[in-house]
C-alpha cells in the first residue's frame, strides 16, 4: 500500500518529483491569484451592508482555511516522519511549518484590519480569534522545538512528536474555546459578528471567494514546495547528482 | 551463605519494577525537599500578587478567584516540571530506565504518577488556604478542589511529553511553556466553567465530566509520546 511512497525517502528522487510538479502549481496559482484578485477586488459588487471594506475577504478566508489545512499536512509530514522514518518528511515537515504559521499571521492581521472599521475594534475574544492565536503558538512551538537542538535530525524528530501531539490536540481546543465562547456572556460586539455571519453570501462574491481559496493553496503549496528543494540541496550539497543540478563540474578525487 | 549467582534470576515483573521506580523515585525526591517547596511557594506568592495588582474588593476577588489559581497553578507546574526527567537524564539512570526490559510506558507512567504525588497533593492540600486567601464563594470551593484534583493529572502527563522533548537542551524553561501552555487551554477552560457554573446555581456535572475525559485520555495516551520523545533525547 505505501509501495509508492518508498522511492520518496530518497531525497534525490523528491527532488526531482518536486520539481517537475512546481510548474503545475505555480502557473495555475498565479493565474488564479490574479483572476481572484481582479474579480474580488473590482469586479464583484460592494456589499450592502459593509460597503468595499469587506473585500479582506478574499485574503482572509484562504488564509485563515489553509491555515488549519496545513498544520494537519505537517503533523502528516510528521508521522510519515515518525513512523517511516522518511527523511524526507522531516524536511518537509520543516518545509511547511513557517508557511503556516506566516498564513495564520495574515488571517489574525487582516482580521483585526477588518474588524477595526466593522466592529470598531482590533481585537475581540470571539471564539475564531482565540482559536487561530492559539494554532499560531502552536505553530510556534514546532518551530521554536526544532530550532534548540543542535542535532537537525533530532530537532526534526522532536518536532513532529509534537506536530502530533498538537494535532490530536486541535479539534479539543477548538471546540473548547468555542464553547467557553458562548459560556461567557458576550460583548455587544461578539453578539454583533455572530449575528453578522448570518445570511449566506451572494454568488457574485462566492465565485471569486472559491478561485481565491484554491490560489492562496497553490501559491502556499509552490512556498513549501521552494523551502523544500532548497532545503533538500542544503544537505546534499557534496552528493554529485545536486553538483550535477548546479552545474558544478564534479572532481574525482584519485587517491594516488 | 553463597547464593547461586547465575541462571536462577527469574524474568523481572513489569508490576515490580513500576513499584520500584515509585519508591525510588519518591525517596530520591524527599532528599531534595526544596524542590519541592519552591513551586508550591511560588503559587502562594503569585496568589498573593493578584489582590495587590487588581485591588482587594472582596466581590472582584470572588469573581476572579477561579481562574486565578488555575493559573497560577499553571505557571507553578510549569517551573518544577523539568525534575521528572532532568536528573535521571543527567546521571545517566534514563538511560539505563530505557534499556529495562520492561515496556518503556510502563516506567513512564509510575515516574507521571510519582510527579503527581509530590507536585500536586500539596497543591490540593493549600487549596483551602488560596480560595480562602482570594475570597472565593464557600459553596464553590468543593468543585474547585476537584477540577484540581481530576485536572493536575494532565499536567504532569502532557508535561512528561514537553520535558521529554526538551530534556537534552539546556534551555528547557521558557521553551517549555510555550510547548505546553497552547496544549492546556481546554483544561483550564473547563476548570475555570466548572467553578462559575457552581457559582451560577447549575450543575457543574458537565466540565468536570469533560475535564475527566481528557485526563484520562492524556494519561493513557501521554506514555507513548513520552517514550518517542525519550527516544529523540536520549538517543
């Protein structure tokens, strides 16, 4: 069943997979992001009620989806890590990390950018909110563990014991904190947002919502997918297939 | 009297070694009693911050009482987290844990249930005295002493996986809680809703069958995370 995925723990061969897929995903994600932007931004019709300052939407949605989208494509890295013992994955693993996180970081700030003209304020302790800070420590953690070992297989490994540990996690915060939400009296502003998310959206935003949410994955994907390769020659910089890749003639080193 | 040395050792019981590893561990403790003080002093003097920074009317006091000890709680296990595994890292007996022929969860778990006792049976014993100290309602003071008592087993359970990843680096502290802080939120949310459902006149059944969930499940399932991340640390 994982036949296919053994000739991967080379990173010789991810490489090369990786690199004859990149195309396929960059070209499509800057189409996309283009038409998303394009359409979200002029083309769709200002909303009734929130005016053109709702357009953040369609940067703040993917965003905030692809967010939790990859924290679990990690913790897949790192059991693939764990559990196989893929090298690979590790890297990875590493690979994804600070893209997620940074995405967590856009979906929190354009977040508080939005909800300063709706709500009048940047901050609320409304259940997403409190959610997706939380997942952005997460995120954190993961990093900040690989970082502090000095052996870089090692920290990989520490990291994706606690990629999982999160991930079993995640669900159990989520739903705690959206419950300790609505245990606690709201805000007249929480009261607010909640009711806002209320009536389903129009189609004329829907569409460019949709194309936004596949290119903010494919734009991410081509993100992970640079970190990856480069990360990959990084290590096998003495092997003579990456000297090949390079350019760089390979000396044959006699020792008479 | 010459006992025959070889060949009559029985195979060790997993049981016996699990006893084992509690008394010893329980004795190594009670020769470093300062270990065990600090953090539950620690606890009390943040307690005693709190009215100073807030003000000590009685009413915001009672109001907040919950979540400030569940807090401070938190912090205080933060700081003697390390000695579950640090010094057995250090002299080597980690090692030499990992290589019993015994199931590794099986010592892990007796070190999580040793933690427990010296960390947080004091904790439950100067309860009375924090409620006290932060004017918490009486009739609430039952549930908070049992959020603490069915909720500190997940401290000491996720925090083995925290210190067993960190135990080889000499920067554990901070690091620490900043793998394990994010993790414990649903713990001190159902704690913190438990004590206020109390205080509102409902049935706090719900958080504390919640907390139970998730202390079991942290217990059953901490030991094996723990083992992967000895394996990463120990090497």
């Amino acid at each position: 069943m994982w036949q296919w995925l053994h000739p991967y723990a080379k990173p010789e061969a991810t490489f090369h997979l990786v690199q004859k897929l990149l195309p396929w995903f960059l070209i499509p994600g800057l189409i996309l992001s283009a038409v998303a932007l394009i359409w979200g931004l002029a083309i769709a019709p200002p909303d009734y009620q929130q005016g053109e300052s709702y357009r953040i939407i369609f940067v703040h949605v993917p965003a905030a989806m692809w967010s939790m989208g990859f924290y679990v494509a990690m913790a897949i890295a790192g059991l693939l890590a764990l559990v196989w013992q893929i090298r690979t994955a590790e890297l990875a693993l590493l690979a994804i990390a600070p893209v997620g996180a940074v995405l967590t970081f856009i979906s929190l700030f354009t977040g508080a950018l939005w909800g300063q003209p709706m709500w009048g304020t940047w901050w609320v302790w409304d259940a997403r909110l409190t959610a997706q800070l939380i997942l952005l420590f997460l995120y954190m953690g993961v990093m900040a563990l690989y970082i502090a070992f000095e052996d870089e297989r090692a920290g990989a490994k520490a990291a994706s014991i606690l990629a999982l540990v999160g991930v079993i996690n995640i669900p159990i915060i989520h739903y705690s904190v959206y419950w300790w939400n609505t245990l606690h009296q709201q805000s007249t502003v929480t009261r607010a947002i909640t009711r806002l998310e209320a009536p389903s959206i129009a189609p004329e935003m829907l569409y460019p919502l949709l194309v936004s949410i596949v290119a903010m994955m494919l734009v991410s994907a081509v993100l992970v997918m640079k970190r990856l390769n480069n990360e990959i020659l990084r290590r096998e910089i003495h092997r003579p297939w990456a000297l090949t890749y390079l350019g760089i003639p390979v000396v044959q080193r006699n020792e008479e | 009297m010459s006992k025959p040395t070889q060949s009559t050792r029985k195979p060790v019981a997993s049981g016996q070694i699990f006893r084992q590893i509690i008394r010893r561990d329980l004795r190594v403790a009670m020769r470093q009693r300062s270990d065990l003080l600090n953090p539950l002093i620690f606890l009390l003097i943040v307690i005693t911050l709190f009215p100073l920074g807030v003000g000590p009317g009685p009413d915001i006091l009672g109001r907040i009482a919950a979540g400030v000890i569940w807090v401070s709680a938190l912090l205080s296990a933060m700081l003697g987290l390390e000695r579950i595994f640090r010094d057995d890292f250090r002299d080597g007996a980690l090692e030499q844990l990992m290589l019993l022929p015994v199931a590794v969860e099986f010592s892990v778990l007796a070190k999580i249930i040793v933690h427990w006792l010296l960390t947080a049976v004091p904790v439950l014993i100067i309860t009375p005295l924090l409620a006290l100290l932060l004017n918490l309602p009486i009739q609430a003071w039952g549930v908070l002493w049992l959020t603490l008592l069915i909720g500190t087993p997940i401290l000491s359970a996720a925090g083995a996986i925290g210190v067993a990843l960190t135990v080889s680096l000499n920067k554990g502290g901070a690091l620490l809680s900043l793998l394990l802080l994010p993790l414990l939120v649903p713990l001190l949310i159902f704690a913190t809703a438990a004590v206020e459902a109390t205080l509102a006149g409902v049935s706090p059944a719900g958080p504390l069958a919640l907390i139970g969930a998730f202390s079991v499940l942290s217990v059953t399932l901490a030991p094996f995370a723990v083992k992967a991340g000895l394996r990463v640390s120990v090497n």
